[in-house]
C-alpha cells in the first residue's frame, strides 16, 4: 500500500469519526463533542491534502483527471470551506452535522475507484485548464456550503422542541444563517461563471471552438442558471428565508448531477477526462 493511499484511507476514518462524534453529540447531547467533531473532522484535512501533494508530484498533475482525483478533491474543497466557516462562526459548527457525512461518502466512494494516474496530454496541458478546474472546485464548495445552511434553515423553522431544537439553538440567528446561504450561493454563481468562461477559453485551444454543448458543458449553463433564477427571486421578486432556502436546497442535485450524472449518463469529451475511458 502506498504512502498516498494510506494518507487518503486516514483521511477518510477521521471524516467517518467526525461525522459520528456529530451524530452521538446530537443525540447523547453532548455538546463538547461537537467542538471534539470539528477538530477531529479539520485533522483530516492534513492527510488528505498530503496525499493530494503526493499523488499530483507523482503523476505530474493537479487533481483533476480521473473519478478518483475529482471527487476527492471535491471533498477536500467542501471540509476546507466548512472549517474555515466554523474557525470564522463558531456557533455553525453543528452544521458538520449535514456536511462531514457527505465528505465522508465522497472520499470513501472515491478510494473503490480506479486510481491508476493518466497522463498530462498536450491539450490538457494548460493555464486555463488550472483556473477552469479551480473555480469549478470552489463554486461546488460553495454551494455545498449553501445547501448545508438552507437545510439547517428549513429544519429549525420547522421543529421547535425536541433534540434537534436544542441543537439548533446554540446556532446563529435565522437571519444570519440565511444571509450566509446567500453569500455562498452569490460567491458560487460568480466561480461557476468564471469556471464557465476559463473553460471555454480552455476548449477553443484543446479543440478549436469555444463552445460545442457537449453534455457537460450544457449542464454547467443550466446550474449556472438555476442559481442565476435563486438570485433573481432573491433580490428582485424578494424571496428570502423559507422560499429562498428550498430553492437552495433543489438547486443543489441539479449541480451534483452535472457533476457526476453526466459523465456516467452521456458520452462527452470532458466524461472521457473524468472517467478516465477514451472515447
């Protein structure tokens, strides 16, 4: 067993025994293992990268050709952004609660995958190819990151005694966990624009055209403007709170499907670079 696998499989026990120490501190009420969940769950963020470091010095490549590589890298993205909101706001911790699960099964699910390295090929050997993956990273974050909190919005609005009321208590305001989902979803649509237009860029170089509606690239326009129709109830029809919150919550398969339902479901040329297989 290699040094980056080993790294990866701690990644994932530490992510696994956050999201438990989450669910036993909601249920035992046990509010210190909240902050014993976090710290547990960040820890894991260091192995993870390290093994990202090794894996890109070895196969000579940022993490972004292969099942394996994108998924896991997608999880690094969404605990980082998740750390950096409950270092920031130490009251949104329990939202690990909804986010570390879901990194978990990222990465657990992404370790049965082929992880065989491919090789850096002329056409992807780009600049732009770098800033198009890194956007795409950080929008996806972010809207992980908004659906966690229009979760937590619609499920404290909904319950009012209980364990989970408890829970929900201790969190910010309404108000304030609301405007969050917001910023996220407003911070994600511009990284999925600038994914957008780096990736376009990208394509006229690797393929001579900017755009060609290969599946991925029309399922990226629809996420883009699924979330463009949240801003514009938003902010122009004046949907906050519950409404704004559902519709955060929707929009979300909508962007895990062009994420990974496209490439298993259409033949495209970006499928072929995320699944590995040549068409």
């Amino acid at each position: 067993m290699t040094l980056e696998i080993v790294l990866m499989w701690a990644a994932v026990t530490m992510y696994a025994a956050g999201s438990i120490l989450y669910v036993v501190g909601l249920v035992f009420r046990k509010d210190r293992l909240a902050a014993v969940a976090t710290w547990v769950s960040l820890a894991g963020l260091l192995p993870h990268a390290v093994a990202i470091g090794v894996r890109w010095i070895r196969v000579g490549h940022g993490p972004y050709l292969g099942f394996y590589e994108v998924v896991s890298s997608y999880a690094l993205f969404a605990v980082l952004l998740f750390g950096i909101v409950a270092l920031r706001y130490r009251a949104m911790r329990p939202m690990g609660i909804f986010v570390m699960p879901v990194a978990f099964l990222m990465l657990g699910g992404a370790m049965f995958t082929p992880k065989a390295g491919l090789e850096i090929t002329a056409k992807l050997a780009s600049w732009w190819l770098t800033v198009h993956v890194t956007f795409a990273k950080l929008s996806y974050s972010s809207f992980i990151a908004a659906f966690a909190l229009a979760l937590i919005y619609l499920i404290r609005d909904r319950i009012t005694t209980g364990r989970w009321a408890e829970l929900f208590r201790k969190l910010p305001s309404q108000e304030i966990v609301d405007d969050l989902s917001f910023k996220f979803v407003a911070a994600g649509f511009i990284f999925l624009g600038v994914m957008i237009a780096a990736g376009a860029i990208w394509a006229n170089e690797a393929w001579g055209r900017y755009w060609g509606w290969d599946p991925i690239e029309t399922w990226s326009l629809i996420s883009w403007l699924t979330y463009a129709v949240y801003l514009h109830l938003r902010l122009t029809m004046g949907w906050r709170g519950r409404k704004a919150a559902w519709v955060a919550v929707i929009a979300l398969p909508v962007v895990l499907f062009a994420i990974i339902g496209v490439p298993i479901v259409y033949q495209s040329i970006h499928g072929a670079y995320l699944t590995g297989v040549e068409l």
